[in-house]
C-alpha cells in the first residue's frame, strides 16, 4: 500500500514589541505541526509594532510567503497566532492554499489524542465552537460573492449558512448534556474521597514537563503494580485523560494523586472552557505539585504560563510545590531542596524522598502525636490504628496496649476516650 505523502508546510510567525518568548514559541509551533503529521519546509517571521488588521502580516511579507510556497511546492500556511475568520479568508484568497493557526493545530492533537468517551466530547465541543464564527464568516464571504446575480441565490445561499449553523449548535447542545451527566458522575466521585479525609494532590504543569514520569515514579516507589502505570511519552500533550492513583507511605499516610492535562502558551480559550470539569480537579486539590522541566532553558516562561492558567482555572489560592524535574539533564550543581521546592530527576527516581517529605509537611497538617491506651478486648481499634496511623512505639500494660502515634485530627477525636 503507498504510504500518504506528508503535507507541506510553511510557519509563520509576528513577533511584537519586546516580546521575549517569541523564537521559543515558533519552536513549539514547529514542534505542534511535527504533532499533526506536517513537514515544516520552511518559516516566515515579521516584526512589528501591532498586527495587520486584514492580514496578520504586512502585504509585502505575504508576497514573501507566496515567493516560498511555490519554492518549497507547500500548500499549507500554519500562523503563530488565532487567526479571526476574516484574517483566514483573506489570507486564503491571496496565498490560494491552506491557511491554519496555532489553535486548530493543538484542536487536532487533543483530537488524536483523546482516548476517554469525556475527552473525546470535550475536544468535539472546543472544535465546533472554533468553527462556528468560521462557518458564519465563510457564509458571509459566498454571499457577498453571489450578490449581484440575484436575490434568489443569495437567499439560498444563507438558508443553507443558517442550516449548518443551526447543526452545528445542535450538536454542540447535544455534546454538553452528554458531558452534564459524565461531569455529575466526576462531582460525586470528588464528594466520596472528600468523606475518605484524603488529600487530593494534583500534579500541574506545562506539557512534557514529565507529570505522568513522576506520577509513576511514585507508584513505583510506594504503590508497585504494573496495571496502575499511567502512560507516559516524551511528546507534547501526552496525558490528556485526568488519571487518580493512591499512593499509600510507609508512615500509613495515604493521599490521592492526579495528573491531567498539560498547559501550552496560548492554551486555546475554547479548549480550557471545554477541559475546564477535567480541571477542576486541579482547582478542588488540597496540595498542587508543579512540575517544571529544570532543563528547558525558558522554564521561567513555563511557570508563568502555568500560573496564568491555574489562575484562570480560579486554583492559584491552592498551596504548591515547585518539583524542578529533569535533573539528569543538566550540567549546573543541584540546590538542595527548600521550603516550597525540590529538584528531582523522575525518571531515575531521584528526589523523590525530599518531594515526599515536603508533601508531609503541607498535606498532612492535621495529624496529632499522642498517647492512647486500647483495652486488650478492643483489638479492632488497634489493628485499624496499626493501618491508618504511624505506630511510633508499643507497650503491653496491665489494662491494656499502651501506643505511642502519630494520626488523623479526625482519629484523634474518634478515639478520644483512650488518649492519655
């Protein structure tokens, strides 16, 4: 069978005014189109002082990019930017080929990559919200071309406009109730680990920062199964399905652990609306655990994407640790582990203990050390003591077994009658 021969395809991209980020971010574009299966043959990058209103880029740049198709034989044109729908259709009748942005390009990766009957709705709803206005601008565009031939056609022209419109809002209103009923399901799921007093930790973080290496990581160390590995790959928007494991310690602390959906700049709004009962989860956490890629050289810029979105997501009240992940990778002496940050290599499991004892101190805040005394004919309570809290040591009196621990406020409480 012939295999499909890949599209090519030309970036384009504006960089404004004192805009820092922006070569890192034509890479991330490279690295999106690689994601969606296109060949990047070449790149056109503008500055200027504003965008152009009409065409993203200055005419004289276009004329540049037509130069470069035709050189390179390309027929797609893939913008840095969310492109209005004027902007494309003007932009397609000068250049007479594909025009894309940086938002379908990460539509079409949640698109693949959605494997969840909630993922794969979410990613439906962010689409057809995208095209909409689209749809609305491109009906404009023929309408206008049809003018002058009569009313007749330009009448058809928009009954057919507002058919499609009224489909895609139908299905869109289909999708939302589908997805009320599997958010409903996720909301009890949250009350039910509420009662269980866990702490919910929530890993966060810009895509392929390693989330799901260290989530595994901890699995590994502390819950070791092979059936409760979450899938893990070093490419952008790897994880897109929120998963929860319990990692129980060797002190009998136990807390949930999820990890979702990584953050990219310019994250499309359509996709975080849609995403947004997936990352709530992030928002109802008790502990975030923000891990940074140590060895990208704009980490920095990572962080701040990161933080822009969790406060978008209403979630940047929630305490944090930074676990600077990929140690392994660079050649800088390590700093040791601070108040509210670890460094750590996931992969090679190291710093794993210091990230451990940090989550201690912060989301195990209402454990109390006591003494109690259990009468000898109340094993249960021993034995769930035994389970559920640290045992720091045990004594056999004459009325009963005399224990030294470390539990839950709410153990403490329960059991209150035999602390002495």
């Amino acid at each position: 069978m012939e295999q499909k021969q890949k599209q090519k395809a030309i970036l384009v991209g504006v960089k404004l005014n004192n805009q820092q980020d922006f070569t890192d971010s034509m890479e991330e574009l490279f690295n999106l189109a690689n994601a969606c299966d296109l060949e990047v043959v070449g790149e056109k990058i503008q500055k200027l002082n504003g965008l152009n209103i009409s065409y993203y880029l200055g005419t004289g740049k276009i004329q540049e990019v037509l130069a470069l198709l035709a050189e390179k034989n390309a027929n797609v044109v893939i913008f840095n930017d969310e492109l209005s729908p004027s902007k494309i259709r003007n932009l397609e009748g000068i250049l007479e080929c594909r025009v894309i942005d940086r938002t379908v390009l990460i539509l079409d990766i949640f698109a693949q990559r959605a494997k969840t009957r909630e993922a794969q709705l979410q990613v439906e709803v962010a689409k057809l919200q995208y095209m909409l206005p689209r749809l609305i601008g491109q009906g404009e565009s023929l309408g206008r071309q049809g003018g002058s031939s009569g009313l007749k056609n330009r009448g058809s022209g928009e009954t057919k406009l507002e058919l499609d419109r009224r489909k895609i809002e139908d299905r869109i209103s289909g999708l939302n109730k589908e997805l009320e009923t599997l958010v409903a399901q996720r909301q009890n799921q949250r009350k039910k680990r509420k009662k269980k007093e866990i702490p919910v930790i929530a890993l966060v973080g810009y895509t392929n920062t390693g989330k799901s290496t260290l989530m595994n990581a901890m699995i590994d160390l502390f819950n070791p199964s092979t059936e409760k590995q979450v899938f893990e790959k070093d490419m952008l928007f790897a994880t897109l399905e929120t998963s929860v494991r319990s990692i129980k310690l060797p002190d009998n602390k136990s807390f949930l652990l999820t990890d979702t959906v990584g953050f990219i700049s310019k994250l499309p709004h359509h996709l975080i609306k849609a995403f947004r009962s997936t990352l709530e989860e992030v928002a109802e956490a008790d502990l975030l655990i923000h891990v940074v890629d140590y060895s990208n050289h704009q980490y920095n810029q990572q962080i701040k994407v990161t933080r822009e979105t969790l406060k978008e997501l209403g979630a940047d009240n929630i305490p944090v640790i930074y676990a600077y992940n990929k140690t392994d990778l660079v050649n800088v002496e390590i700093p040791k582990a601070a108040e509210d940050c670890v460094y750590i290599s996931a992969k090679r499991k190291e710093g794993i203990v210091d990230l451990v004892n940090l989550i201690g101190q912060k989301a195990f805040t209402d454990y109390v050390h006591c003494k109690m005394l259990i009468p000898y004919d109340k094993g249960n309570i021993v034995s769930y003591l035994n389970d559920n809290a640290t045992i720091k040591s045990t004594l056999y009196e004459g009325s009963g077994v005399l224990i030294s621990l470390e539990c839950k406020e709410a153990d403490y409480e329960r059991y209150q009658q035999y602390v002495t």
